[in-house]
C-alpha cells in the first residue's frame, strides 16, 4: 500500500474507535440532559423511555428560582472563588515546581516524597482541627479557608507542573545561564514556554476541582448567600425524598460555565508543541 | 569544616525559596492538623465528653474490636486493584487517540471531559438512576437483549464494578494530564522514526511510552491515592449497604466521625490510613527509580 | 384621659410584675421581652435560623416577612442546609464557638443534643415571655412535655406529624374491594395483610405486576406497630434497649412474614428508602405506609386516583399509634445576641406566624389553633386521617446515649435481615439490641467521665 492509502486506512479507523467510545460515553451524557427536561412523574416510569415529551424547560427556571437556594449569588461566589484559585495555582505551583525540578539543591527529592505524601491526607481527616484552628483566627464564614491553598502549592497541580518540567533537558538552563539569566529569568522564559501544556492541564484541573468542591464551603462557610453552588446543588435533596428533575436542570446549569471555558481553552493544546533542540 | 561548594550552598537557599509557599502551606494545612489530628486520635474525643487521653486504646479497638474496619479495607483494597490498573490503560490510551491530528478531534476531547465536570451529587443520582433494579436504563437495555436483570448496587462485586465504571466515565481529568504529557513529546522525534520504516506500534513502544513515564508514574500515584480515599461515589450511590456490603474505609470513617460522633476514633482511622498509603507511596518512589526515565537528567 | 391613662399604668405594672415575678432570670431578658402596648422597646438586631427544610423556602421567606414587619428591628437570616449534612455542620459549628442563634431540631435527636449542652435551657425564658409562655399554654399536654429533658425545657415545639397509609383507589376497584377509607375506623393489621394479598398481582416480570403492600426497615411502620402493641424501644430511664423483647417481635412478626410470602417488593436491596415512594408513584404498590409530609410529592400523581386512610388496629390491644416527629427551635449557646433572638422566637410562635406553615401546606403545627388550614386541600380527599391521627401520636423519643442515624442504622440492618430471610426477626432484633445497648454504654462510659 502506497502512503496515501495508509493514511486513510489510518485516519478512518482512528475515527471509528473514537465514534465508538463516544457514543458509549455520550449515553450517560444523553440521559443527563434528558432528566434535566423529564417532569417528576417521568422519572418513575416502566419500561423507561428514551425520549420523553413536552420538554419541560420549566425545570431550569425553577430550580433557578427554588426559594431556599440563592442560585445566583451562589454561582456568582462559585465563578469568584473558582476564578481565585486558578489564579493562585498559576502563581504559586510554577513556582514551587520550579524549585523542585530546576535547581539542584541537597535533600530535593526526598522532601519531594513530602510533598506528595501530603496528597495522601484526605479532606476529612484535617476538616476537624483546620475548623478549630481557623475559628480561632476568625477566618470562619470567609472565602479564605477555601481559597487559601491554592495559593500555596497544592501538591497535585505541583506535581503535576514538576513532572512536566523534569522533562526538559537541563542544558537549556544550563546554556541560559551562561547566557547571564538568572533563576527567576530561566523560570519566565526558558522553562515556562515549555510547560504549557502541563500548566495549562494545571490550570483546567484546578478549576474543576475549586468549582466542584463540596466538603470545605460545606464546613467553612455558614451563610447562604457566601456559599458556593457546589453545596447549593444539595438542597434538592430533602429530607425525605429528591426533587429529582429539578436536581438535573440545576447540575446542567452548573456544568455549562466550565464547559464552555473548557472548550475555549482547547485550541491552546496544539498538537505537537515542536521543542526541537537547545534555544539559540 | 564546609562540606558545601558556594555553589551548593547558594542552590539551597534558592531552592528552599522558591518552595517556600509549599512549605508555608504544607506545614500550616496539612502538618499541623495532621499533628493535631494524630493527638486527637489518641483522645476519646466525642460528642458526649471532653477528650480523655486514653493513649492507644483506640487504635487496638481498631484491630480488635471492630470487624468493620477489615470489611472496610478489603473493599477499599479490591476497588483499588480494579480500578487502578484499568484507569491506567483507559486513560492512557483514550489520551494517544485524542492525540491524533484528526479534523474535528475538539469535539471528541470535549465529550470524554465533560462526564468529569458534573458535580459528583448529581453525577451519582445519574448513575444511580441508571443502575436501578426495576426502573433503571440499563436493565432495561439487558432484557431486550433476552438477558436477565442484574441487581447492580446490591452486591460487593456488582457495586464496585459500578463504581469503577464511573470513575472511568468521569477520568477526563486523566486523559487531559496525559494529553499535555504526550504533547510534550517532540514531533520530531516521530518524524525521524517514520524516517527510520519503525511502525507506529513499535513508536507508541519505543518513544511514547518511556517518555510518557513521568506523567504515567503520576498517575499511578494518583490513582492510587484516589483509590484508598473513595468516598462521595460510595455514600451517594449505597451508602455502604446494603448491610456494609459497598462500606469503604472512608465511608466508614466519616461515619464514625459524623454519625456516631467519635471523632477520637475516626482520628485514628485516618492516621491508621495515612500510614498505609504512606508506605505503599514510598514503595512505588524507590522503584520508580528504575523505570522512570526522566529526560531531563 | 387620666383613666385611660391609669388603666395603662395599671396594665403595664401587672404585666411586669408577671414577668418581674419570676426569680432568677437571665441578664437582659426581663425588659426586652415584656410585650408592651408601645413596640418601641422591642430589641433589634441579627439572627440566624438555621434548617434543614430546604424544600419550605417559601414559607420561611413568609415567616422571616411576618417576623421582620412585626419588629422592625429584627433581622432573621434563615441559612438552609441539606439534611445528610445539617447533622455534621451543626455540632462541628456549635463545638468550635459559633453556629446559629436558633436552629431546628427533630425530635429523636433531642436528648443526645440536650445532654451534651448544645442547646440553651429556656424554661425561664419562656417564663419571662408572654408570647412565649402563652404559646406553650396553648399546646397539648404531651408536647409542652416533649421537649423537656431531665424536667428542664430545652426547647420550642413547632410542627408535628402522623402517619398514615396511601393507597392506589383505583387498585382496589378494580380487584372489588371497598374503598379504604370507608373500613379506616375498625380494620386491623391481619385486615391489612388479607387486603395485601388481594391486591398482589403477578405477572411475568415487567408490565401488569402489582403488590399489596410496601414493608421496608424504616420506622414506619416498626415503631408504630411496637407502640401499638403497647411497648416501648427503650426502659423508662432511657439506658437500655429493649427492641430485642418477645412483645415487639411478635408484634412485627406477622408484616415480616407477609413480606416472605412475596406481597411487598424488595426493600431489602435497595439504596434509599424513597424506594417505596418512587413504585407508589408508578403505581405499582397498592397500599404504602405514609407520613404527611408525603403529601407534596405524592402530588404529583396523575396517572391514578389515590386516597390515604387511618391506620390499622392491632389485632390484640385494639389500639393504634402514630409515630410523631415534633420539631422544634432550639437556642444556641453560643448565641451572642439573646434578646434579639429572644424577640424573633416571639414574633414566630404567633398564630398568625405558624398558621403560615398550615396555609402552605407545608407543615402541620404543634398549634391547634392555625392547624386547619393545612387539612384543606383537594388531595387526598381524604386528608382528615391525618389529622384524626393527631389524636393518638406518640414523639419519636430516643435517648442521649445513641446518636439517632447510628440506632436507625443498627435497626435497619437487623429488620432488613429479617425481611430477607438471612436471619430470624427475633434473632436479628436481639442481636440489634445488643449491639445497641453496647453503643450505649460506651457513651454513657463518655458522658460520665
């Protein structure tokens, strides 16, 4: 077989694995959105039906304006904080990463196996004694418990920038800093350039977790109207039964602002970043 | 009496600076409450009292009195040993094939991330939804195809294998860290290989795999941290039924500390938890050395 | 003039030396709660209320309405949360020094809370305050007692609950039987198990299967068959439990073996106990054993005509009881602003205030007086039942040494055995009690430290 024919031997499979799967993972999908429109008498239905008539776009207005829940102010508290913590992550993990991928320094690697064991502690071990600690400072019913350690590092987004950066040959600092740049210089306009990707994984990854975390604004903050729509999400379920299709419409509701910025950030994953050799 | 170069002292200060938020935040959001934790755990610190120090006494009720936490572990280990292994592969393949420079392949990255971002309440109630016995999508799928039902979230195994099958639909977060790593893969690299007749499997083995090894390596670490720390998709699901039978270490933890009010005890779950993974962690780090290629040293 | 004038200072000098009377009252309560012609003394200030009841948030907004033009000067933030968290949140607020001035309280979490000083005595308060004290006048005798722990009241009562059964009308017509409210006065559980079996239908799995009844491992209907039958879950002193007793199995006995005969479907697998709403809803459960809080979402039925009626009668006592959640307001401790919260808690014990709750149909209130409102809707037709019901409740009353979720656990899980056949129901209701009891007296071991 000729190249030409390969390719497209190549391209069509590469298409139908991919329409496969998605279609698999689309399903679920399907029926997400298809709750968000069912009225609640459909959700009980035998046998099931795959698609339900009227629409019932009602839902989303409803849950938009179900009394006890300050969606607005809730999403608005999600966009800000979320919007924080991204920042604080760019800030704080690149520069972290830096000092444990770059700088040959004694005892770098074992404290690095801190860093990462620190990743182990799940949220509700530390939730009891950071409450008591952060009553005392008076920090509770703030935005500050939550925000606060992505400006200080959090282990996976460093790992996850570290390991990236462990995959830059050493000569390109080595030959910057022959050049006269020094460490901050290097950071800013060798390694960073390189990183992207990783960063901006970082960067995505940081504002889905800030956007879906549900246990800290549980705890942290009190009020309604400085709650994130994370928790908010949970009045639908009462105590005795689930408002089951105004649960959906308010999830798509929630889901919509990361996915369109998700899809904007796409075109920056370019295929085959060309990092071919030492900058001149 | 200096056993350090200039050179080696001024990399330290450097360094020591550069990590200095990490240090800042790792000692004041996890060291300390983690200190303070391990000294709670040696109290009987509850709901109905002031803590007592009662020494180690809860962590020999762990081991001896109390037959939830082996049941709770051994569910937590066999989900471990599923989903690890099968997250793995998943993501790393689904990552190569939205590697290619097909037209149109946003769309395809667009619909295997958006399952990650639906909020794990809801994402459960789905599922839920899905998996039920009488009313459930899935089920009904299987009776057209003349097979029986299945009793999804009833039983250990068909539980865990729904809860598996969930975090593989939301691994978004996963495929999307291993597409940033095989991008950082120079092309080039590819190019000199098609140059060199080397079929594209023998490239994906040669090339993409040792260079991939970092971020593969952070996965594993991740999954595996992931994997003992299961929870919400547990609790929403089953909430450990019926009869403990989905009951996950941290479920059970979070139930001890929140539901029965002992969070002296539920204290020393945790420490009991962190050692645990603590060691395997190490274990993986010292062989990494052996298999993981780092190219920049 | 000057009698009109002499009459005012007579009236506001009985009415302080009322409250004056009293003894020893806590600082500051005596001047602002004195309820004046003049409302210009009223305090003022912040308050928050915190609940579960996410899905009342338009009846609340209509109590915080009413609280906030009664007194100018108050403030009530209402901060919901969602149930399975409102239990984790209150006690960690309230331990580290803060948490709401008032918050809700169900009534088989009482006495844990009570005993470990999470809640405020307010018998003086109430003492000191007119509104108060008349709203609790007014009460019946069992709920002015409910909320007392050790003697002492630690809390307001504000709604109660009945129970009572929901079933699908047109399932008994078309199997010929009569109508059930019309046998509600005299039928009895072995009338509930034939009726049951009557109305089991099998077909091949899938389309056309119904069945009689829905029996499940929640309290309803353990708790109202065992307090039917005349026995109690706990010994007078609350320290032992007594679920594993030969009474309460024998009392359970016959809905197990109803269940094993097939007339109810499976309750045992099934993640939530919603379940049995859910197939009622579907219409594939004739008869469903219903708290009024139902009511709202079995609403949503379009697709059959349904209806509720009283109880059953135990066979052997004659006597029927329904378990009754009473809800109350309790004040935090840690309060920092007790006159202002005083002073809400006044203007949400008003008729006026409570009878909100009834109107919207969305809660019964522990005030006789403003209840009907509630018991006017369409449907069910036959609404009274519930309110009949009333008439015989029994509060959900635990003890202080089990947490309330870890007991239901515990309870589910020895009845679910049962009812799936894995143990016997006495078997599996005196292993419960046992491991119940040694939960109690670890914690009694806690609390006497």
């Amino acid at each position: 077989m000729n190249n030409k024919s390969k390719k497209a031997v190549r391209t069509v499979s590469g298409y139908f694995i991919l329409t496969v799967l998605a279609v698999l993972f689309m399903f679920p999908l399907y029926w997400f959105f298809l709750n968000s429109l069912k009225n609640y008498e459909q959700f009980f239905l035998y046998p099931p039906k795959f698609w339900v008539w009227p629409l019932r776009f009602a839902n989303y207005l409803e849950a938009y304006r179900y009394p006890s829940l300050q969606f607005g102010q809730m999403l608005k508290n999600s966009v800000i904080i979320t919007a924080l913590s991204v920042i604080g992550t760019v800030l704080s993990s690149t520069i972290v990463a830096y000092g444990f991928s770059r700088i040959k320094w004694r005892g770098r690697d074992q404290v690095f196996v801190l860093v990462i064991l620190t990743m182990i502690i799940p949220t509700e071990v530390v939730l009891t004694p950071l409450y008591s600690i952060y009553s005392k400072l008076h920090l509770l019913d703030t935005w500050i418990p939550i925000i606060a350690p992505f400006f200080f590092a959090r282990p996976f987004y460093t790992f996850m920038i570290r390991q990236s950066m462990m995959g830059i040959p050493m000569e390109m600092d080595e030959s910057a800093e022959i050049d006269g740049c020094n460490v901050w210089q290097r950071l800013l306009y060798v390694i960073l350039p390189q990183v992207k990707p990783a960063l901006l994984a970082a960067m995505i990854m940081a504002m889905q977790d800030q956007w879906n975390n549900y246990l800290e604004p549980l705890i942290f903050i009190n009020s309604n109207s400085k709650q994130t729509i994370s928790v908010g999400l949970t009045f639908f379920s009462g105590m005795y039964n689930i408002q089951w299709n105004l649960v959906f419409a308010a999830a798509v509701i929630v889901a919509m602002p990361i996915l369109v910025i998700f899809i904007f950030l796409q075109k920056y994953f370019i295929q085959g970043i060309v990092v071919s050799g030492v900058k001149g | 009496m200096s056993k350090w170069s200039r050179k080696e002292k001024k990399q330290l200060k450097t360094g020591i600076l550069m990590i200095s938020p990490w240090l800042v935040g790792g000692i004041g959001f996890t060291l300390i409450p983690l200190l303070l934790a391990f000294g709670m755990s040696m109290t009987n610190y509850s709901f109905f009292s002031k803590p007592k120090f009662i020494g180690f006494e809860n962590y020999i009720t762990m081991f001896t009195k109390d037959p939830l936490i082996w049941k709770s572990l051994g569910v937590t280990f066999i989900y471990a040993i599923v989903a690890i292994p099968l997250q793995l592969i998943f993501g790393f393949l689904l990552a190569n094939l939205l590697n290619q420079n097909l037209k149109g392949i946003v769309v395809f990255r667009t619909i295997f991330y958006i399952p990650c971002l639906i909020v794990v309440v809801s994402s459960s109630l789905l599922w839920r939804q899905m998996l039920d016995t009488d009313f459930g999508i899935f089920n009904y799928i299987l009776s057209w195809l003349g097979m029986g039902k299945i009793s999804w979230l009833s039983q250990t195994a068909t539980i865990i294998a729904s809860a598996v099958l969930i975090s593989l639909w939301q691994s978004g977060k996963m495929i999307i860290i291993n597409l940033s790593g095989l991008q950082g893969i120079p092309t080039s690299l590819y190019e000199a290989a098609d140059l060199d007749g080397c079929s594209k499997l023998r490239q994906v083995y040669y090339i993409t795999l040792p260079l991939m090894t970092p971020v593969l390596f952070m996965n594993l670490i991740i999954g595996l941290i992931g994997a003992f720390k299961t929870f919400s998709s547990f609790k929403l699901l089953t909430n450990g039924g019926p009869n403990n039978a989905s009951l996950v270490y941290m479920l059970h933890l979070y139930n001890n500390a929140f539901v029965n009010y002992q969070l002296g005890y539920a204290n020393a779950m945790s420490i009991l938890l962190f050692v645990i993974v603590g060691i395997l962690t190490i274990w993986l780090f010292r062989s990494s050395a052996k298999w993981v290629f780092y190219g920049g040293e | 003039m000057k009698k009109r004038f002499a009459a005012l200072l007579i009236g506001t000098m009985l009415v302080s030396s009322l409250t004056g009377c009293t003894g020893n009252s806590s600082p500051g309560t005596t001047e602002a709660t004195t309820v004046n012609e003049s409302k210009t003394e009223k305090a003022g200030g912040n308050v928050t209320y915190w609940t579960w009841q996410t899905q009342a948030g338009e009846a609340e907004a209509k109590q915080v309405e009413y609280v906030q033009s009664s007194n100018p000067n108050l403030k009530l933030n209402i901060e919901y949360t969602a149930n399975a968290d409102y239990w984790t949140k209150l006690p960690v607020a309230i331990a580290g020094g803060t948490g709401p001035d008032i918050y809700l309280m169900t009534r088989p979490s009482f006495e844990l809370y009570a005993a470990s000083g999470q809640m405020m005595d307010i018998s003086d308060i109430v003492a000191n305050s007119r509104a108060l004290s008349e709203y609790m006048e007014k009460l019946r005798p069992e709920l002015q007692e409910t909320y007392k722990f050790d003697g002492v009241l630690m809390a307001i009562p504000i709604t109660v609950e009945s129970t009572a059964i929901a079933y699908n009308r047109d399932a008994f017509k078309a199997a010929g039987l009569k109508d059930l409210k019309e046998i509600e006065d005299t039928w009895t559980w072995d009338d509930f198990a034939d009726i049951a079996r009557q109305l089991t239908i099998k077909g091949n799995s899938g389309e056309g299967e119904q069945y009689g009844c829905w029996i499940a491992s929640d309290r309803i209907p353990f708790w109202e068959k065992l307090w039917s039958a005349g026995y109690e879950m706990f010994d007078e002193k609350q320290e032992t439990c007594l679920i594993g007793q030969t009474g309460i199995v024998e009392a359970y006995q016959p809905l197990v073996d109803l269940y094993q005969e097939g007339m109810s479907p499976n309750s045992v697998d099934v993640p939530d106990s919603s379940y049995g709403d859910d197939l009622f809803i579907s219409g594939k459960i004739a008869m469903i054993p219903a708290g009024i809080w139902k009511v709202p979402s079995y609403a949503n039925i379009t697709t059959f005509d349904w209806d509720v009626a009283q109880l059953p009668l135990d066979p052997t006592t004659g006597k029927r009881v329904s378990s009754s959640n009473v809800l109350g307001l309790c004040i935090n401790p840690n309060s920092k602003n007790l006159e202002a919260t005083i002073a809400a808690l006044e203007e949400l014990v008003q008729p006026d205030c409570m009878k909100i709750y009834a109107d919207m149909g969305v809660f019964v209130p522990a005030l006789e007086s403003v209840r009907d409102g509630f018991f006017t809707m369409d449907t069910p037709q036959n609404i009274a039942a519930y309110k009949k019901a009333l008439d015989y409740v029994h509060p959900n009353t635990l003890t202080q040494y089990i947490p309330y979720q870890q007991f239901g656990t515990l309870q589910n899980n020895a009845l679910k055995n049962a009812l799936s056949g894995k143990m016997t129901l006495e078997d599996a209701l005196k292993e419960a009690n046992e491991e119940i009891n040694k939960v109690m007296d670890e914690n009694k071991a806690q609390f006497n430290q």
